[in-house]
C-alpha cells in the first residue's frame, strides 16, 4: 500500500478512478467531466456582463467546476512538493535520442528547458509553442465542444460518436504536431 503516497499510481489503479467519476459526478450532481469550460467561466466571473457570450450564471453553472480545477493545481502542486520520492522522471531511451536528434539537450524533467525555462521564455520558439499552442488548444477545446478530459473521459463513456471522432483528431494532432511541426519550429535540425 506504499504506492498510495509515494508516487504515480499504477495505470489499473488511477484509470478505473477516474473512469468511475464520470458517473459519479452525474449521479451526485447531474454534471459532466471536464476542464476546458473554466476559461468562459472564469471569463464571465471577471468581465462586464455586455458580453453575449458570458450572459449566464457562472456560478450556477461552473462554481463546482472553477474548484474542481482549483483542486487539480492544488493537488498537483501537493503532490510534486510533498509526495515526490525525489525519483528522476524515466524518459524511454528512444525519446531521449529522438529529442537530442531535434538539437534539444538531455531531458532532465518533464518538459524540455530549451522552452519552459524563464530564460528562453522570450524565445521564438517558446513563444510559438507555448503562446501558439496555448490559443490553439484552447480554442480548438472550445471549437470541438471539450477538452481532451471532457470527450475521452466523458464522451467515449457515453458512447458519443462526435467525441469518438475528436480523441481520433487531438491524437492525430498531437502526432502530426510531434513529428512535422516540431522540426520545422526548430529549424529542421531533425
């Protein structure tokens, strides 16, 4: 039982966990997974009501869920400060030589210093992953009806063949952006 607080839990454990919310979550309170709709709600909070978009009541509709998301930086920060055994991050040796072929440096964490340091934050190409990619996401979110969480959670849950074909693009997405965008960003050093 180690494994509760000293680390990831083992993908049989944390999958199941999540996958039982989603209908706990609508028997509890009649709401659905996902994190995407927070910027509006967040949005409609903060900004004039002259906006027709933010014309709802937030709190009503997405209260629960702004602490919902609340609750995952909190719980992501507890858990990288207090529950990190201090293990180095496992980078499969393939990855490595794949990045190190891009003209990036040794992996030493989650996410590449060449991008996600204060230094190079002003960089070009931080500045079209991370600005770029962040609009991107966000509105491609928005513009499928879900985020990531919200239509492979809760959708394919439900059998929703509009979020069966949204997993299909955010994953041919996420390749095509991996293995043709990320090269020419980094000037084809591939």
């Amino acid at each position: 039982m180690s494994w509760i607080h000293s680390g990831p839990w083992p993908w049989y454990v944390a999958g199941p966990l999540i996958g039982l919310m989603v209908p706990l979550l609508l028997l509890v309170g009649g709401r659905q997974f996902g994190l995407s709709a927070n910027l509006r709600h967040m949005c409609a909070a903060v900004f004039p009501r002259n906006i027709k978009y933010l014309l709802y009541d937030w709190r009503r509709e997405g209260g629960w869920n702004l602490i919902f998301a609340l609750g995952v930086i909190a719980g992501g920060w507890v858990a990288s400060t207090w529950l990190n055994a201090g293990a180095a991050v496992e980078i499969a040796p393939r990855t490595t030589a794949a990045l190190l072929e891009l003209g990036l440096g040794e992996p030493t964490g989650l996410v590449p210093a060449e991008f996600f340091s204060l230094g190079s934050l002003l960089s070009g190409p931080s500045l079209v992953l991370l600005v770029g990619g962040g609009f991107l996401v966000g509105f491609g979110a928005r513009y499928a009806g879900g985020c990531t969480s919200g239509h492979a959670i809760t959708g394919l849950s439900d059998l929703q063949f509009p979020s069966l074909l949204a997993v299909l693009g955010f994953f041919a997405g996420g390749l095509a952006a991996s293995h043709l965008l990320l090269p020419l960003i980094l000037g084809g050093q591939s």
